[in-house]
C-alpha cells in the first residue's frame, strides 16, 4: 500500500526527482507550510 496511491487520482501526477529540491525539503527550506509544521 504504502508504494501505490490510495486515490487513484494521483497516479497521473509527474514526479520530480531534484535532489536540490528534495534536499530543500528535507532541510525545511522551501517556505512552505509543510515546513512549518515540519518544524514545530
């Protein structure tokens, strides 16, 4: 399960594979509100 998408919807969406984006993300970089909650 944790390798397919529950909705279906999602399957057409394009991957990005950007490692500096990636790397943003995991570093809490990207101004995002998922950094946010990432953070608290």
């Amino acid at each position: 399960m944790e390798f397919e998408n529950v909705n279906r919807g999602y399957d057409a969406l394009e991957k990005n594979e950007d490692s500096f984006l990636l790397d943003a993300w995991k570093q809490g970089r990207t101004a995002s509100l998922v950094d946010a909650c990432m953070r608290s």
